[in-house]
C-alpha cells in the first residue's frame, strides 16, 4: 500500500535489467522477457483499475480548397507572396520557379489558375488557359499525365486543391476525391 502500482512498476523495471544484466541473456529471450512485463503492467493497470493512457497520432492537416477567386491571388504580381498554379485540379507551390513563374516570367500566364489544358497543349493561348479537357486528343492526355507527374508532382509541393477537384457541381462533397501522394516533401500548414 502507499506505493500503488508506480512502485510495482519501478521494481519490475529494476528486476528485469537485474536478471537480463546477470544471466547475459541473448537478444530473443529479453524480447520475451520484455513482452511478458509488459503485459504484466497491463494487467496490474487493469487490476488497481487505472486506465491506460494512449499518445494519439497526431492530427491529419486538413485539405486546403481553392476557390479561382483565391487561386487567382496567387498570380506572381505581388511581390511577397507565393505563386500557385493548378493542373488537374491539384494547386502547386511554384515559388521555387520564380524567374519562370514570377511577373514577366516565360510561363506567368499560367500562374493563379487551373491551367490543365495550356499544359497538355503545350500552349500559352489565353483560349487555352482552363481546367477544361474536353477535345484533348489522347496524346496530348499522356502528355498531360507524363508532365503532372514527372515534373510537377516531383519538383513543386501541393499546397491544395481546387473546388473542382474536391467538389461536385452541386456543391456536395466528391467521395472519389482522393489527395496525391507526395512523401517527398512535408508541406506547412498555412490555416
């Protein structure tokens, strides 16, 4: 009495190390040893009646949702603030690119918007400066695909995705949305 269940810990610990220390045990029989006091505490926990208590992983970032009027804020012309593009719905981070992206870059024109058909077409044409797909030939949908994933995908961070990607017409929720993957780089969170 007095101690609780602490103390019984404690003095398992002490006894394990003792006994693992003196026998000069091999590597499987501390493992067993290991998991047997363990489920020993687990059963002293659940005898004193004390609850167990689990670290919880950590929270999902949340999805970030672009609307083309805020996807449009992110067009290069200001000066401290990042450049977004969107292709097939997934919006990129492409600050890194700047000198190409930035206000009187090359490729500026495809900057604060959804820009899936300029990429499959290869093309800077204000007509082609949508997330429309509608008419690509196969080709230029391989091509769309082999940039998305081999360039962009690689190279720029997704920072989110736009509401047509995430969203149906209607306004409710896509259950097919599915986030890319992109192991390769841990995004802040901007929220």
């Amino acid at each position: 009495p007095g101690g609780g269940s602490a103390t019984v810990v404690i003095s398992g610990v002490v006894s394990v190390r003792k006994f693992v220390r003196d026998k000069s045990m091999s590597f499987p029989v501390v493992g067993r040893c290991a998991c047997v006091f363990f489920i020993s505490l687990l059963g002293l926990n659940v005898l004193f009646g004390e609850k167990i208590k689990f670290k919880p992983s950590p929270p999902q970032t949340a999805v970030r949702l672009f609307t083309d009027t805020e996807l449009a804020k992110y067009n290069g012309e200001e000066k401290d603030q990042p450049i977004y593009m969107a292709i097939k719905g997934v919006v990129f981070d492409v600050t890194s690119g700047k000198e190409f992206y930035g206000k009187g870059g090359p490729y500026n024109a495809l900057v604060g918007k959804d820009s899936t058909r300029a990429v499959a077409k290869m093309s800077l044409e204000p007509e082609d400066l949508t997330h429309d797909t509608t008419g690509l030939t196969e080709e230029e949908l391989n091509s769309l695909d082999d940039v998305f994933n081999d360039l962009y995908k690689t190279k720029y961070p997704i920072v989110g995705y736009t509401a047509r990607r995430i969203l149906n017409e209607d306004g409710s929720p896509n259950k097919n949305f599915k986030p890319e993957d992109q192991p390769h780089f841990s995004i802040k969170d901007e929220f």
